[in-house]
C-alpha cells in the first residue's frame, strides 16, 4: 500500500467513533482494519490510536498524523479536481450534508439527475439535523440555512426563504388572536427538539428571541407540520415547506411581520471553488428549485 492509501484509510478511521463504523465506511471487517491500522503504526514506529471494543480515540502522534494527512490528501484532491474542472468532467466521490426533509426533498432528487447524468461519478449524501463539521467530516457541500455568515467557506445562494409562524384555521377559531410575539404565551407552540439547537426557543432576527411552550414537540420537521394541520397549535417553519399548505388554505401565516429571513445555501471549502463536481451539481439543484420557485415560495 502507498503512503497515501495509507493517509486516506486513516483519515476515514479517525472520523469515526468505533472499528465497526469505519469498517461499514470501507467494506471491510472491523479485524481487517485494525490489521491495516497496526501495519501503518509498525511503519511509522509510532501508535496512532488507542482502540477499545467501544471507541477509537486519537494519541497525540495519531492527531500529528491526521492533520497532515488531510492536508497532503486536500492538496492531492486539489490538485487533481482542478485539472477535472478545467476539462469540465465530474469524477470522483461527492459527499453531500443537508437537513433530513430538504435533503429528501431537493437534494436527492437532484442527487439522482447526477448520478445519471454522470454515471463515473460517487455519491454519498448524509442527512442529519444540525450541520456537520465540513472540513473535519470531508464534505464537499453542504446546505445550510440562515443569514450569510462570516466563514472561509464559498457559499452560494439557491433559494430566498422565510421562517414564518403558521397554524390551521381550526386552531385559530378557538384561542385568543395574536397581535405580537409576547402572545403567544397563551397559545400551545409545536416546537422541533434537534441537536445543538434550544428547541423551545424561537428566533426573530432584530425582534428578539421567545422562549415558547407546548405540548407537543418531536425532532422530525414532518411530524410536527402534520400536528399543525390537525390544528394543535402553531408553529415556526420555512417558508419553502408550509408554503403548498398555506396556498391551498390549510394553514394560516400569523404575526407576518415577525417572518425572519432564512435562505438557502450552498456551502463549499474554499480549496473546491474549482470543483467539476461540485460546480454541476449545484446547477443541476438549481435547475431543480427554479422549476419549483412558485411552489416553494408565497408572495
């Protein structure tokens, strides 16, 4: 094996939690490479990690070693997808993050245009609920939604969107109306309980944070909508999710003035700003959003 098989194979080792999970990533069985991991640390006369039957975890020589192996790897994939995109051909692995309901929705629909556009080319796309670490977790994109923010990263707009308060007309009927955001003490709020995030907590930009209460909450973005047509309360959603229901007047926009500016993002490591790969698949998700814009958006 080459010294950078080798880097590749331990990066992928150190950015998982256990033997088992780094053996599901490569293929292999979890003794393979603990094997392959004690042939490396023989070569280099050092030990990379320290291994127990439930976790891996780094010595300070096997820290030294995945720093430097990512920046020698970075620089070898630097190096290689440019000329890629200067020939303007997508090849190699594409590892995308996005949240749970747009990565179903947007992303892999648009995940699966590629692929049949560019049958050479890997995909892996990771859902979760809070961003991942892009660098450290070597994504090459990620959507991210928010304000822009201050980052090293490229970030390129998809899609203008909104975080609005919504509840069925049912629910509206029967409690007391809202007139500011301090009303909505007196309303039952269907909160999202997800990592790295207060959940009880809703955001409204230069108004102020609310700290909300309820009787429902759930960490799945879709539950919670379902919850809201059946009119137990009200809800704090993007626009670009809700935007069908409220067209078609099964949901109700209160305290409109409170919406808070949400866009969507494209995000890249700056050292992929020249990624065939990357390039084209954000103009095939465009593509894809632009058909939908009327869909997704309200006035």
């Amino acid at each position: 094996m080459s010294s950078e098989s080798d880097m590749k194979f331990f990066i992928t080792v150190a950015q998982r939690s256990t033997l088992s999970e780094a053996a599901l990533e490569l293929g292999l069985t979890a003794s393979a490479v603990s094997r392959r991991i004690t042939r490396i640390e023989d070569r280099l006369g050092v030990r990379l990690l320290n291994r127990t039957t439930r976790r891996v975890g780094l010595t300070s020589e096997g820290e030294a070693y995945l720093k430097a192996s990512m920046d020698i790897v970075d620089q070898i994939v630097t190096a290689e997808e440019s000329i890629s995109a200067a020939r303007g051909a997508p090849q190699g692995l594409l590892r995308i993050n996005a949240t749970f309901q747009f990565g179903r929705e947007h992303i892999a629909p648009a995940l699966s245009t590629f692929a049949t556009r560019y049958p050479g080319v890997q995909t892996q796309l990771v859902l979760t609920d809070a961003p991942a670490n892009i660098v450290e977790e070597g994504f090459d994109l990620q959507i991210r939604f928010g304000e822009p923010t201050a980052t090293s990263h490229v970030m390129a707009l998809l899609l203008r969107n909104r975080r609005i308060l919504v509840a069925a007309p049912s629910y509206l009927e029967k409690h007391p109306p809202l007139k500011r955001i301090s009303d909505l003490a007196q309303h039952n709020c269907v909160v999202l309980r997800q990592e790295h995030s207060s959940y009880d907590v809703w955001r409204f930009g230069k108004d102020g944070d609310f700290r909300v209460t309820g009787r429902l909450s759930t960490n799945d973005g879709q539950v919670a909508v379902g919850w809201i047509l059946n009119g137990h309360g009200i809800m704090q959603r993007s626009e670009w999710d809700i935007a069908r229901h409220v067209k078609a007047g099964r949901l109700k926009v209160v305290l409109p003035r409170y919406g808070m500016r949400a866009d969507v993002f494209a995000v890249y490591p700056e050292r992929l700003n020249l990624s065939a790969k990357v390039r084209v698949f954000i103009d095939i998700l465009k593509e894809g959003l632009k058909e939908r814009t009327e869909e997704l958006q309200m006035p």
